[in-house]
C-alpha cells in the first residue's frame, strides 16, 4: 500500500501560503514607504516542480497545474510591476489594490486547503469504524 500524501501536500502548502500572507502583509505595510519595492514568492507550479513530488493528470479533464511547495524553495523576489499605479512618485511599487486581492486570493485558497483536508478526514475516520 502506498502512503497517503494529502496530509503532506495540503501541509506544505499551507506553509506556502503562510510565507505568502507575510510578504502580501509586508507590501501593505510598507505601502508609504519612499523606494519599497512590492514583492510576491516563487508560485505554486514552479516550487513543486523542484521538489520530491510529482503529480499525475490521469485524465484530459483533469486540472494541469501543480499547487504545492516546500519551504526550502520558495523565494521572495520583487513583483512584477503592476500597471495601474506604476512606480509612484515617492519610487514606491506596492499597488494597495493589487495587494489586497492577493490576500483574499490567499484566504480562499486556505480555506479550500483546510475544507479538503477536513473532508478526507472525514472520508478516512469512516472508513476506519466501519
């Protein structure tokens, strides 16, 4: 039997996800400050691409994407410039709309994380009384 490796994907991305809202929160904080420069971390698909884990589409349907990463490689990098605001008088990039977003992007995906990994709980805990 193969071990379950759910628990471990939703964990690390729930680590990513953290590392993310921390970086989201400290572009908001910094919105005023003269010469900050916004940044974001490494997405999904390429973190998981250089971890241990491989995901299988085993059908045409199926979602391409990998979503999950390992802490050891995540990188926070500057962001790509966002269009709207530009580089503001002051040289600061960090675009308070963009960055709000981004953090009710991140709630959502937490709360689908958590939402999956409660129901396949669930699913193993009834499998087990049975």
């Amino acid at each position: 039997m193969q071990p379950i490796q759910l628990f471990d994907l939703a964990s690390r991305q729930a680590e990513w996800l953290t590392i993310r809202q921390q970086v989201v929160a400290g572009n908001i904080a910094n919105a005023n400050t003269p010469k900050f420069r916004a940044k974001d971390v490494t997405p999904f698909d390429a973190v998981l691409d250089r971890s241990d884990i491989t995901m299988a589409r085993t059908n045409p349907a199926h979602l391409s994407g990998n979503d999950f990463s390992v802490s050891g490689d995540i990188d926070v990098k500057d962001a790509a410039l966002d269009q709207e605001i530009g580089i503001q008088e002051s040289g600061n990039t960090v675009g308070l709309a963009e960055e709000l977003s981004k953090s009710g992007d991140i709630k959502r995906q937490y709360d689908l994380n958590t939402s999956l990994v409660s129901s396949f709980n669930r699913m193993m805990l009834m499998t087990v009384r049975k």
